[in-house]
C-alpha cells in the first residue's frame, strides 16, 4: 500500500485500487451506482442526482478539514486498471455513539471482486496511521449478509448484536455492531 497527497489531501493505492479524493465527475458514476437501487441504505436513493454535487463539495470541505469526529469522510474508490470509480470508502461520526465508523459501499458492477475488503483493510490502516483514534466500529444491518461477511473477512470483530435507529432507517432494526482496534493486523 502506498500513501500519498492529491490536490485535496489523501491517494492511497493497493495492488487494485486507488483510493483518493472525490471530484464533481465522479457523481455521475455515483448516480449510475444508486439507479438499481442498491445504494439506498447508504442514503443514495434514485434521486440522488438532484443533490450530487451539493454532497461532493460538502465531502471536499469535510476532506479539507480531515476531522473524522466532526461528520463524515468520504472517498472514492477507484479501479486501477479501468479508471472507474469502483465505490466510496471513509468514516463517519456517531454522535449518539460517540464513535467514529467505517462506511463503504460498492457499486453493483464492482461488487464480488474483493474490492470492498481491499478498500477497507486499506482505509482503516491510513486511518489509524493518521488520525489519534485507537479504534473503529461499523454498524452493519443483520439483512445485509454480503457486508457483514465482508466486515468479518477484514478482521472487525463482532461485539453484539441490538435494535438500533441508523440516521437512514424509519424505525429500529436489527443491527451487529464491529471493532476494530489500532493494535491489530489487518
């Protein structure tokens, strides 16, 4: 894994993948992702292309700032070999958890490639490198067995299981809630 600095702040490469700052193009690769409707429980609904480019600035200030306790980091996971974005990858802060949580998702033409797992392996190993936090959760709906396996896959380790209101959700629901901690392997 290499790290280095774009014009906004953070490239960071695998053998596959680059994971770098988010650009007003890559919204419309975002809106083909939401279109099938797989990306709305990350809040990318069909709709998403009224709002795209007001979310992407929000993303590069929030970058700028590179504070995951103040809302949410987001960055594109793009494909080496294509140059397409592949997906997005960050962190979020829980408020009522008073936590800091991994996010990602994965478009559907990109899904069941290992990308999720290479993003996220990579993106917790810069987060921990650079930011003073000693761990990361994820809050994983218990119906979305691709993503828990993922999660478990990279080396979060499940701390329980509860109803829990996620900031998109109408009602509770049943959710597994991960760890990561600064002193593992990942």
């Amino acid at each position: 894994m290499r790290i280095g600095n774009s014009v906004i702040g953070k490239v960071i490469e695998t053998d596959r993948l680059i994971i770098r700052d988010i650009e007003l193009p890559d919204g419309e690769a975002f809106i083909h992702m939401a279109l099938d409707g797989s990306l709305n429980d990350v809040g990318f609904g069909k709709d998403c292309s009224y709002w795209m480019d007001d979310w992407i600035i929000e993303a590069q200030n929030l970058a700028r700032e590179d504070d995951p306790r103040k809302n949410y980091l987001a960055y594109v996971i793009e494909d080496k070999i294509t140059g397409s974005p592949a997906g997005a990858v960050g962190c979020t802060f829980y408020e009522d958890l008073e936590k800091v949580g991994i996010t990602y998702f994965i478009g559907a033409d990109f899904r069941n490639n290992g990308y999720a797992s290479e993003a996220i392996k990579a993106y917790v190993c810069y987060f921990f490198e650079h930011y003073d936090e000693n761990e990361i959760i994820a809050t994983i709906r218990e119906d979305n067995l691709p993503s828990w396996k993922t999660i478990e896959r990279v080396g979060f380790s499940l701390t329980e299981k509860k109803m829990y209101r996620d900031i998109n959700d109408a009602k509770e629901k049943l959710y597994r809630f991960y760890l990561a901690q600064r002193n593992q392997q990942f």
